[in-house]
C-alpha cells in the first residue's frame, strides 16, 4: 500500500556515506522535483563510500558528487530539521540522534533496519553484493512507501 509522498524528507545514518546517500539519490531519481530530499549522517567522518556509488551507478543513480554532512553541519549550513517532514532512519544510531534532535519539533521519524554493508565480504565481487542487498533493501523500501514514481 503506498502512501502520500512527503514534500520533504530527510534520511539519516552513521556517516552519511553510505545508505543514506543512496537513499537520498533513489528518491531523487524515483521522484524528481516532487519532494525535497537531503541526507546526513551522525558523524561526518568518512568520505561517500566508493562501493555505493559503484552500485547506484548499476541502476543509473549518480552518487559521485556527493558531500557528506553530519545533523550539526546540517543546522550550520542553514537547513533547519523541523522544516522536514519526514526523517528515516536506516541506523540504530542515527533513529536515537533524529529522536532526540525532534523532541522540539513534531515531526515524525520512522526507522528502516538497512544492512550496513560496510565490512562485509571478502574481495571485490563479495563486497558490491553487500552493498547491492542494502541499496535493494531501501529501493524496495521507497516503492512500498510511494510506489514506482514518475521518474523511475
């Protein structure tokens, strides 16, 4: 059952280097202009991971340009969180900091549990399979919720 889809999203993990960058670019490209979508990460210490960009880029998602950014980059940069409409979690950690951030804000945030495919596999091939099974995880997530889109 697919829902209405929000005008704007924000969806978080660790790093903001790999699932929430390859959420942020499917629903970018599932769903165009319809939605304002960012992502960020609880830290920002790490780069955009090479492997999912590698695997958006089997589906036509472009992730190279991506900027990592934690919550606190988030608000410094001017983008304030109660202007979201949604935020989705894909990590234990990141649905503790969106909670405790929206205490203020009503604001809803659900979580998605998405492998973190990170460290898993042995050799190149083992690795993009990781990565392939958590981008499928939230591509499926995004059409369950708001179907195919226009874009698609």
């Amino acid at each position: 059952m697919t829902r209405e889809l929000p005008q704007s999203i924000l969806f978080c993990c660790d790093h903001n280097a790999v699932r929430s960058p390859m959420a942020e670019g499917m629903m970018k490209k599932l769903f165009g202009m319809q939605t304002y979508v960012q992502s960020v990460g609880v830290k920002n210490s790490l780069e955009i991971d090479g492997f999912s960009i590698a695997v958006c880029q089997e589906i036509g998602v472009e992730l190279s340009r991506h900027r990592s950014r934690s919550f606190d980059e988030m608000e410094e940069w001017g983008d304030d969180l109660s202007s979201f409409d949604l935020v989705v979690a894909l990590s234990p950690a990141s649905q503790r900091r969106a909670l405790e951030l929206t205490r203020f804000f009503h604001l809803t945030v659900e979580y998605w549990p998405i492998l973190d495919p990170t460290g898993l596999g042995e050799g190149r091939e083992a690795k993009l399979a990781s990565y392939r099974v958590a981008r499928d995880q939230i591509l499926a997530r995004l059409k369950d919720n708001w179907g195919e889109g226009a874009h698609a």
